[in-house]
C-alpha cells in the first residue's frame, strides 16, 4: 500500500514539473506572458521605435518643418520687398537730381544747390543762405570751403572772383568741369553781381558773361533765325542780359567772358 502511494506520488510530481517547464519554455519564446495569458492579451508599454514607424512623429514633425519653412520664406519676401522699395526710392531720388526742373512747380522750382567740400584752385566767394539770412566768406585760392560763416551742406554756392577770358559757351563749360566746378545760374550770377562789392568779386559788369548750364532753341519768324542760345548777363549792368548764341543757322557762335561756379 505505501509502494502504490509513492508511485502515485512520483507520478504526480512528474507532470507537475513537467506542465511547469512546458509554462516556462512558452514563456521564454514569448506565446504567454508571466500571468500566464496570452502574449496579445498582455497590456504594456508600446516601444517608441513603433510611434515613430506607424507615422505619427514623422507627420508631426513635416508639420513643423513646413511652418518653420513657410516662416523663412515669409520673413525672406519681406526683406526682398524693403529692399526694393527702398532702391525705387533712391532710383526716384537720384533721377530727380539728374533732370532739371526748370521751375516747373513750386516744389521743382526750390533753389536747393549745396556747398560741397573742396578747394577751388581761384580766389572764390562761397554764399550760403540759412536762419533766413544770407552769409558769405571770401577766401583765397586753393582754400577750403565751410568752417566759416558757411559750412559745407548748408544751401548756397561758391563762384570765383575773378572773371575769365572769353570762350565759347561749350569750351567754357570744359574749363569749369575740369577743376570739378560748372558755370553760374542766372539767380547766382544776378545776386552775386547785386552783390559783388561786399562779396570781394571783381569786373561783373565790365563785359558779358556766360550765365546758364542749359541751352535753348530759338526759332523767331524764319529759317535764318533758328538757332541755340544761352542765356548772357553782365556788360554794362548786373540787369543787362542778351541771349548768347551757342550754334546759329550760319556757323554764329559767341565767345565771351565766364567765371566758374559750384
């Protein structure tokens, strides 16, 4: 009787160990869990590797990606158009300096001539007009403009003291532009000869003068009329004016006196 229950015994415990290792082999290749559920039943942690291949962070981040973009390029055209409207607008300024205005309106009609810094190489008035007052120094030769009553920005002009031998209007204009200067407007020319005692300039009235930048055409009741001109001022007084022909039908050319101006 006792051998009959050791056997049983012995029996017993052999499927017991066994059905314990069959647990754990499945365990081991992953068909239960611990609990001893099946794998796919089991509740856990889902490893990021799987987020990231299922699509979620990558859409996520194409999001990002393309806002960042779209940031850029909004912040880049903003930049582009600044740029633009700032170089029309030093285009507009610079085509404005470049084309006379001939007094045209009110505002194009503003004498706005600036001293600039240089050395005219002739004894020279520089004139300016500020505070609403008009001021002057006389220099010599060679000095430099500004750091007297006038200084170099303030509105105004610098002509020479002395007048020049008689050229013609175009050969003149050559001389002027050589030493950086050009000639005289009639405003310029006309208030420095109303003033040219106190302002130190010399023989303004003695011969005619060349007193324009700007040439015109005359055409006056017939073909041996037609002609260009430009305008004169000086011989005899600072009011007396003729118009100075540049080029005539018949080859007419006038060669006359001239001071530079700047």
């Amino acid at each position: 009787m006792i051998r009959h229950s050791k056997l049983f015994l012995l029996i017993f415990l052999g499927f017991a160990l066994g059905a314990f290792i069959s647990i754990c082999l499945q365990v081991q290749a992953g068909s239960l869990t611990p609990s001893g559920m099946p794998a796919s039943t089991s509740i856990g942690v889902v490893p990021i590797a799987d987020i990231v291949g299922s699509g979620y962070v990558t859409s996520t981040d194409s999001l990002h990606n393309n806002s960042v973009a779209l940031t850029s390029a909004n912040s880049a055209l903003s930049n582009i158009s600044s740029s633009v409207n700032s170089s029309l607008s030093l285009l507009n300024s610079s085509i404005n300096s470049m084309v006379p205005d001939n007094g045209l309106s009110a505002n194009a009609g503003m004498y706005n001539n600036r001293i600039i810094a240089m050395n005219p190489p002739a004894a020279y008035t520089e004139v300016c007009f500020k505070s609403g007052s008009t001021y002057y120094d006389a220099r010599s030769a060679g000095a430099a403009t500004g750091g007297g009553n006038c200084s170099v920005g303030d509105i105004g002009f610098v002509m020479e003291a002395n007048e020049r031998g008689a050229q013609l209007w175009n050969l003149a204009k050559i001389a002027c532009t050589q030493i950086n200067m050009r000639l005289p407007e009639p405003l310029e020319w006309q208030y420095a000869c109303n003033n040219a005692g106190t302002w130190s300039l010399s023989t303004m009235t003695t011969n005619w003068e060349w007193a324009s930048n700007t040439t015109l055409s005359s055409y006056n009741g017939g073909y041996s009329y037609g002609g260009l001109f430009v305008t004169v001022l000086g011989s005899g007084g600072c009011n007396y004016s003729i118009g100075g022909w540049v080029g005539r039908y018949d080859a007419t050319a006038l060669s006359t006196n001239f001071r530079c101006a700047r």
